[in-house]
C-alpha cells in the first residue's frame, strides 16, 4: 500500500497563496496545471460524503469492485465560496516499469507515472456549484487484493477574503464517488465504513513532531538537476546540492539562548549556549547569486543515548520582509528587541517564546514560524534535519557571510533525565543554485573510470581533459554532468569538482573550492550537476576563466559506504561566444595639402529583450492564475520549475526590475480578484503596498 511521505503531506498543508509571499511545492502544481481532462459542471447535490481541508486524503477501497473492475472514477466536489482548487489522484496497480511499488499517480500532462512529481490539478469551483472530476482507468492494470485503494488529495483550496486583502484556505466537500459512471455507475454516498471511503488529514499532530528527512531525495538518480535551452542563446540551469563541514567539536547546552544572554550579558567567551551559526561561506559558497537555502542537517552526538531530542532552526532574511520574525517583534515593542531584524527562527509550541505567546503580546508574523522538531529514539548518534519553510525561502538573505542556525532546544536520556549538553560534530548544507547563462551546446562522452575513496590520489580522483572532448579556446565551459553507478548502496557520497583556468582567475591555473560536496543518499545511481562558479565561469564584470585551451578538470571520490565507484558518462555544456563583427569602410581624399581619412564602424549588437505581455510568466499569451502558480513554483523549487526567460521578464510585475518574487504572484492574484487590471501593470512597491495593506 503506497503512503505519501510525511514531509510531502506537511508540504501540501502550507499551500495558503499569502499576499505577502507564497511558495508551491514542487510536485503540486505545475506552471501549465490549468486544464483538466473530462470535467463538467453537474446538477447540485445535497448528500456529503466528507468534507476535505488543504492537506486532506480521501482513500478508498478497491476489493470490492474486483468483479466488474473499474475503467473510470468521478469525484463530485463542491465549496461554499469561489475556490481556488487543485488535487491529485493515485491507485493501486500491478508491479511494471511504470509503477515499480504497484502504485500510480495521474500527473498534470493526463499521463500516468510511478510518483507525482508532476502531479497536481489546478481548477476553479464556483460558489455552490458542484464539479464532476472524472478520471479514465481503462489502461491501467488496477489491482483488487485487501490493501488495494485509491487516494484523492485535497493539495490546496482557498478564496479570496477581500477583508483580508489575502487567499485564505477553505474546505471543499467531496460529495460522492461514482465508479464506471454511465447513468447506473456504483455510487459511494457516506463513508458508512472504512472499506468504502476514509478521510486523513495528513498533516501531524502538533506534539507528534518528528525528524522529517524527505524520502524523495533530491539527489538521486537525476532528480537534483534541470537543464533548460532557452533557444536564445541561452540556459537556464539548476543543481540542488549538499555541502559538509566535518571534525567539529561544538558543545550546545540548552536553556542559554541569544535572548538569555540580551537580558544577561557575560563575556566569558566560553559561556554556554544552545545554538551555534554557520556562515554559508563556511560551507564553501563562494557566491549566492541564484541560490535558495533549503535545509541544514546537524549531527549531534551525546554522551548517553537520548530518548527525545528537541530542537529548531533560523537564519538570515532581508529585513523587513515577512519571514523576519525579529522585525516582527520589533514592530511590536517586544522589550529588548529594540534593533531586531534580518532573521528568521523556530518557535516552541506553548510557553514563553512561542508564537502564541508572542501574538498575545501584539506581534504580528508576516509568516507563521515553524515549531522546530523533535526526534523519539535518539540514540547517542543523531542525524536532525531542519528544512527552511517554503514560505520563508524567497526571503533568505545573499550575501555568503550571512549565517544558518542549528539549536537544542530540549532532551532527555532513557531514563527520563534531561540531558544539559550534546555535541555538534558535522553539519550538511542543502541547496538548490539556478544559473541562465549563455548556451550554445553540449558533448557527451562515455568515459566509464572507477575511482576508490580509500585508494592513492590517483584511484581517489579522475582527470579527464577538455580537448578529449573536441573542446577548445574557442569554447566557454559553464556546467559538467557526471553520471555514477555502483554495485552497492554508495550511502553518503562526499566529492569534490576541480577545473583548469586561466591567470586572471588563479595564478595557479586551477580552480577547486574548500569545502566538499556530497550526496546525501545516493543509491547506486546518480548524477551530479555541477555549475561552475561565478570566479570562474565570469559574469558581467569578467569574461568566462574556464581553460578549454590545454586544460583539464577533475572529479574526486572521497567518501562513501561503497568501495568504488564508476563515473560512467560525462557531458560538458558549452558556449561558443559571438564574435563581434566590425564594417570598416575607409575613404581617402588627397590634395596637394591634406589628406582626410573617414572611417565607418558598424557593432553587430542586440537588443535587451524587454516584457512582450506584462504578469504571463507562463508565457501563454495571457494572464490568469495560473501564471502566478508559476511564479510560486519557480520562486519555490526554480531547480524543477524554472521559468523562461521571457516568463521572467514578464512576470516582474513588482518594483520592476527587483527580480521575481512572491510579490509578484500577489500581483496577479489582485488581477484574479478582480482589484486591479492588467493594464494596471507594472506596479510600483508603493502602490503594490498601498493595495495590499487595505
């Protein structure tokens, strides 16, 4: 029987379009998620089979159609207001290439896949009318067994509340399931026992946190990367990465926070504390142009073996903006918080310093901050994993001396003592870098070279050269794709990418950064996308560094659970930069006293393009909602949904020239809600706040 994985459900129950910001997670919705097969408007019911909130699965049973099989399913919906909706289907099928764990999911595209990363519907109900979605089953081999079902989701449902200026989520209400519908279609009316129909609301119960380490890791078998070719001229390319710093020795002692040492000052520089911050640059970043933060993975060890360990997290954000909950306090005159801001952080549940308490003392959070979470069974060794909120992303600062924090919040051991102080020994940054740079082609060879991360130099690292690849001075290296295999689970893969460059980027002629990269669950299989960085694939300011001339690059293979490892396949993406093309006619006019010399020079240059249909950042040649489903899907998850680069110019609707945001998607959102038009666009930032602050 297929669940959806935690991480997923909690994901879904944050689909609340804010007018302050908003991020779609990235299998949900799709950029082009607005049309839906065989759906039509039927005469109003009054039964109710169940009533589903954001978040909410509706299953079913399949046992009991055994007999005459099931070629199509219809769910009738209906919402008390005007509803944004979207949902995703599943079932149970026989074991196939396509469905390797008897599970299937209808994707956006009408076509069926093994997981719903490109699932997800997005329609609009009308007050009070009710919508038959119809499905068609006819090709699938549906299985019958006792743990056979069906699953709908409810992933986001809300309206317009022109009090709030806002999206706020609503129920919708399943009103009946109809099998083989065809006038005498088996009809499910109430949920009168589980084997016909339950309801879960998926999302946990607060005091039940637990550690949430998505299982559908986002660097396995390819699924850390997209590659785009814009066709003009251009790429738009996402690698989601992870970055470790190791042989850290750092003691947290929980109950001494930042605020504790505000109201108490000391300075003994070895003072207790529960939290300790990382700057990005620790971690190697070299720069943040492009870069979301995703996630910080903290190894704690500890002297005895924990029953609970509690904990949270916070970093950097632009201040003022609605993930910083600091200059929320601020604003509220929250007492020793007079100069707060530029910060984001987890919150406990009850007591003092958390949300609620908090909001009763005025504070008004432009983002709901995130409980932390807590680990049962932890052991004395303990991977905690903290995963910046979706709705805080957009807003992370990008700068790389900006800093990401881990704290211990609370613990006790087996024996129900607390325990003070546990050790942070390693530390995993994850995030998700996107780059449009300029494109012309790419080359792919298979090499097939084993490398070994306990051998010498030469069997830990592989040095492949450019020319080998009929690659040379005339031809700028911006990304390498290496593909890895193994005959055993490699676990964690830590690794590390070099390149030969010119003078003007190291006077050494090579380019590796510090800290190693690694790969969190590799499997037996993945690929890894590397984007040179910006010292030295060049930007505006230096031309690309890369030594394609003579030069070589390298892959290292430091660490992992497997011995060996094979770099199976390696593609290079290139550009072959344009030559200027200079017209030079020359005139000579001689006397028997001057000579005149008139020279015409003509620059082949192009035009910056500019905004063809202001808000269409799908670039469908209209603007609608699901344009600004496009925008929270890029601004969420940009490795997955990254939008072209007309849809970029066209959807920065906001402070133009401010890049695309969540704003932006707000924007669109008024248009929907009839508040503004589309001619109204662009809008300035005093007037985008003049609208959203009534």
């Amino acid at each position: 029987m297929k669940k959806s994985n935690i991480t997923e459900k909690i994901t879904a129950s944050l689909l609340s379009m804010t007018m302050v910001a908003s991020a779609i997670p990235a299998y949900m919705l799709t950029a082009d998620a607005v049309s839906v097969p065989a759906i039509s408007a039927s005469t109003a019911k009054t039964a109710s089979l169940a009533t589903m909130d954001v978040s909410d699965v509706y299953s079913g049973k399949l046992a009991q159609y055994a007999s005459s099989g099931i070629k199509s399913i219809t769910f009738t919906v209906v919402a008390d207001y005007d509803t944004s909706f979207s949902y995703g289907f599943g079932i149970s099928v026989e074991k196939s290439t396509d469905a390797p764990k008897y599970w299937i999911e209808h994707n956006s595209d009408g076509e069926w896949e093994a997981s719903p990363e490109n699932g997800g519907y997005a329609v609009k109900l009308e007050k009070g009318v009710p919508l038959d979605i119809t499905i068609d089953l006819s090709d699938l081999d549906i299985t019958y067994n006792s743990d056979s079902h069906y699953e709908f989701r409810n992933y986001y449902s809300a309206h317009w509340d022109n009090s709030k200026k806002d999206m706020v989520d609503n129920s919708i209400t399943l009103q009946s399931v109809k099998v083989n519908d065809s006038g005498s279609s088996t009809v499910t009316t109430a949920p009168d026992s589980p084997q016909e129909g339950t309801v879960t609301t998926v999302a946990p119960q607060e005091d039940e946190r637990t550690n949430i380490i998505p299982n559908n890791n986002k660097h396995t078998n390819g699924d850390n990367w997209s590659f785009t070719d814009n066709g003009d001229g251009t790429a738009t390319i996402s690698s989601t990465v992870a970055r470790q710093i190791d042989g850290l020795d750092i003691v947290l002692t929980k109950g001494y926070d930042e605020d504790y040492y505000a109201a108490n000052p000391s300075d003994d520089p070895d003072k207790p504390i529960n939290s300790y911050k990382f700057k990005f640059s620790d971690f190697g970043l070299t720069d943040m142009d492009g870069v979301v933060i995703e996630s910080l993975t903290a190894t704690i060890e500890s002297d005895t073996p924990m029953d609970q360990f509690v904990y949270g997290g916070g970093l950097n954000v632009q201040k003022g903006s609605p993930a910083d909950t600091e200059y929320a306090k601020q604003v509220a005159g929250i007492e020793g918080k007079e100069n707060a801001s530029y910060w984001y952080n987890d919150m406990g549940l009850d007591g003092d310093g958390s949300v609620a308490y908090f909001e009763e003392q005025g504070v008004e959070f432009g983002v709901t901050p995130g409980n932390g979470g807590k680990i049962f069974d932890a052991g004395d060794y303990i991977q905690a994993y903290w995963e910046v909120p979706a709705e805080v992303q957009p807003y992370t600062s990008t700068t790389t001396s900006d800093a990401i924090s881990f704290q211990y919040w609370w613990g006790n051991d087996t024996e129900g003592e607390e325990v003070e102080s546990v050790n942070l020994t390693s530390a995993v940054l994850t995030y998700t870098k996107t780059v449009t740079v300029p494109y012309t082609s790419s080359i792919a060879q298979t090499v097939s070279e084993s490398l070994k991360h306990e051998g010498n130099e030469a069997e830990k690292n592989l040095e492949l050269v450019y020319a080998d690849f009929d690659l040379d001075e005339t031809q700028d290296v911006y990304a390498i794709r290496f593909d890895i295999s193994a005959k055993s689970d490699i676990g964690k893969m830590v690794y590390n990418i070099g390149t030969g460059v010119d003078e003007r980027v190291n006077e050494d002629y090579w380019f590796q950064e510090e800290q190693n990269y690694c790969v969190l669950e590799a499997g037996d299989k993945a690929q890894i996308m590397w984007i040179v960085p910006t010292k030295a694939a060049g930007d505006e300011t230096h031309e690309n560094g890369v030594n394609t001339k003579d030069g070589k690059f390298q892959i290292g293979y430091y660490y992992g659970e497997a011995d060996a490892i094979s770099v199976d396949n390696v593609e290079i993406y290139y550009n072959v930069p344009e030559t200027t093309t200079t017209t030079t006619t020359a005139t000579t006019t001689t006397t028997t006293t001057t000579t005149t010399t008139e020279t015409t020079t003509t620059e082949t240059t192009t035009a910056k393009p500019e905004a063809v249909l202001w808000g269409d950042a799908n670039v469908d040649q209209k603007v609608s909602i699901s344009d600004a489903v496009a925008i929270l899907q890029s601004v969420a998850n940009s490795s997955k949904y990254a939008l072209k680069e007309q849809g970029s110019l066209n959807a920065d609707v906001v402070d133009n020239g401010n890049g695309v945001t969540g704003q932006d998607a707000v924007a669109i959102q008024l248009i929907d809600a009839e508040i503004i038009k589309q001619t109204d666009l662009p809008l300035s930032l005093d007037k985008f706040e003049e609208l959203t602050s009534k």
